[in-house]
C-alpha cells in the first residue's frame, strides 16, 4: 500500500505523499526564495528527507519550485523503509537511482513542502573545520598566516530551526561542507563525496576570550566559541555529485541577514580546495586543543575520518566579526595601565571591544533572520531567537 502525505502525518492512500494545491505554502519571497536549481542527474543526484510515522524517508529530488519539493520518494520505489541517502547510493549505486528518475512518472512522484523536509542525511558530531580558507575573510579578520583548521563538536540541526542568540556576540557564517560517504584514510583522495551547506554560527565573545591572540592560526579556541547547541544548521538538501570537485567550483555562497546580502562568493575563491583540505587534516591529525574542562583533537581516531563528518571548508568575507579596531586596542592598552596592569593587555582590548554598545548591537538580535541560498544546494533559513 502507497502512503499519502496528509497534514501532519502518514496515512494509506493511492498516491505518493502528493501534496497538491499547496503552492507558494513553502518559503517566503525574498532573499530565501521559492525557487532552487536542481543539478541534473547527470551531474548529481540530489537527496531529501521528510518525517514519516516510520521515521525519516529519503526523496530522490527532480525540482524544487514555488515552496515545494518533488522527488521519486525511495521507499516506495525499492519497496522498504530508505530512511538514509548514503546507504541507497551504496545498495543501488549512481547509474540504478539516476534511471529511477527517468522511469518514474511525473503522477508517481512524491511533492511535499520544502518547510516539511528535515536534515537531508545522516551525519555525526565531530567535524573538522576551516577557518580564513578565503583571503577576503583573512583580511577582515586580521589574520596573515593563511587557513588553519580545528575541530566542531556540534550534532547538526535542520535548516529551519531556530538559534538561540546566547549571551554573547552572535555571528553567522556561510560554508561548503564536504560530506565523508565512505571511511576516509590516509592516502589517495576520496574518489566520492557529498556535499551540504552549513551555517557555522560563532559566540565571537566566547571564541575572543579563548583564542590564542599571538598565533590566531593554532585554532585555539575556536572549538570553544563555535561548539554550542544549535550551532551548525545544515541545508534542507544533500547531493552527490559525479565530480566533486568540478561540481563544488561552480557553487556561488550567498547569505542574507534580515532580506540584505551580506556574503557572497563563488566557491573557487578559497585558498584550499578540498584536497588541501583533507591532506592539512592528515598532517594535523594529532594536534589537541584546550576545550572546556578538557582536550580535544581535531579526529576523533587520527587514523580515519568516519563517515557523516562534515569537512567545512570555510566563510566567505561579510561576517559580523571585522577584527578588532584600533580604538579598542588604545581603549585596552589605558585600562590595562590604570588598573596596576590587572591581567595581559589582550583581555582589556577584548573586554573594551565585548562591552561597546556600537559592538554589540552589530551583531545578530533576536528576531533577526538569517538566510542561505545556494543553487543546486538548497535553503538554510534560521530565526534568531532569545
């Protein structure tokens, strides 16, 4: 028996969870758009997920139009549960889900709404990350010594759900994850991957009063400032593509605060391709950080990187976050002076900078939305909340 999407739950029926009549139900016009490409099979298979009574249930995508997603539903074509895209791609392979498509009809296919599909995959919660891997982000941020990498402890949550702005300075980033399919070990390159995109939300006062101020480039603190609930909103699709790499280098990043373009850059721009980006990690497998009440590695077993492991590949220019200016340093610097020279000059300029209204109220705010739009990626869409 097919299964029909109705309301909030599962029920018997003719069709294919086919939701009709609901267009321009899904996301709002604006920035967020309606609307987003889908790669042709040929170039990617691009995957989806809603929640069933059963559990979550993978959609191969065709369009994305008009606030609703439509797509061959995977349980009913192979006739069991397909709660995971990575495990249909291993069972079936890349030729048997690209025909699918092609022999399924269009009055088969399942459309739900793009605000009901859920985290598009399976992933995990140790992922490694790259910061300044773009040259205009380096600069805005002040730091010369080019990418570094650390690790984000953070269980991802769907693209549309709320975060928490926290009692720090809360700052957004757009990225690019790389998604492991298989076990990755040291060695030749992964000849697959996935992709998904990522908001890499930051507390900058957290990671400000943790890093190391003379070599930012250790990574220091930036687990800390980045690792809280909340903090790693992933996009409502997941795709494979036949070429990764080929496929990542003509992705244009885009994010929106409140409807305003504040990010924006084609992927290409980086400093480490994904290459790099795996071959940086292997050298670096066995550096430690301070984290919290304890240490923790940018793997969690130096020898692979498991699958579901996001390998972030960095933020374009346009965050919040645009170093910390010459007036907080002389603010710091006379503080540091006036009080018997209470602690290093660095925890005044960062106290003269956390404290300055004019700071502060740059960041994100309650009631702020935060939006990302990619082609062929899908949506990120958060509401900042208290």
């Amino acid at each position: 028996m097919q299964q029909r999407r109705v309301g909030g739950g599962w029920r018997s029926g003719p069709a294919l969870l086919v939701l009709g009549g609901v267009a321009g139900l899904g996301l709002a016009d604006g920035p967020g758009g309606n609307t987003i490409a889908i790669a042709p099979v040929d170039e990617a298979l691009t995957f989806a997920r809603v929640e069933s009574e059963r559990g979550p249930r993978a959609l191969l995508v065709v369009r994305y139009e008009n606030g609703n997603v439509e797509g061959v539903d995977l349980s009913t074509a192979f006739g069991g549960e397909v709660s995971d895209p990575v495990s249909a791609y291993r069972e079936h392979g890349y030729a048997a889900l690209s025909a699918l498509v092609a022999r399924t009809p269009v009055a088969a296919r399942a459309i739900v709404r793009a605000t009901d599909l859920t985290i598009p995959v399976d992933l995990g919660s140790h992922h490694v990350a790259a910061g300044t891997n773009y040259p205009e982000h380096a600069g805005e941020a002040g730091v010369e010594d080019g990418p570094f990498l650390f690790a984000k402890l953070v269980t991802p949550t769907d693209a549309r759900a709320p975060v928490a702005v926290g009692g720090g300075l809360l700052d957004y980033e757009v990225e690019l994850a790389f998604v492991a399919l298989d076990t990755i070990r040291t060695g030749a390159p992964p000849t697959e991957m996935g992709m998904i995109l990522c908001n890499d939300y930051t507390d900058r006062e957290t990671l400000l009063r943790h890093v190391d101020v003379w070599d930012v480039s250790s990574g220091q603190g930036f687990t800390t400032g980045k690792s809280f609930p909340g903090y790693l909103p992933v996009g409502d699709l997941f795709v494979i593509p036949r070429d990764y790499r080929d496929f990542a280098a003509k992705l244009e990043l885009q994010l929106y605060v409140n409807d305003t373009l504040r990010q924006q850059s084609m992927v290409s721009a980086h400093v480490w391709g994904i290459d790099q980006l795996l071959g940086e990690t292997w050298k670096r497998r066995g550096q430690r950080w301070q984290h919290r009440d304890g240490q923790v590695a940018l793997l969690p077993d130096e020898n692979v990187i498991e699958p579901g492991t996001l390998i972030m590949a960095g933020t374009p220019a346009g965050t919040v976050f645009q170093n910390v200016g010459l007036l907080h340093r002389l603010k710091g610097a006379v503080r540091w002076a006036l009080g018997g020279f209470n602690g290093p000059i660095a925890k005044h300029v960062i106290d003269s900078y956390v404290s300055a209204p004019g700071v502060r109220g740059g960041y994100l705010q309650p009631g702020d939305r935060v939006t990302i739009r990619v082609e062929f990626l899908g949506v990120i869409d958060n509401e900042i909340v208290p």
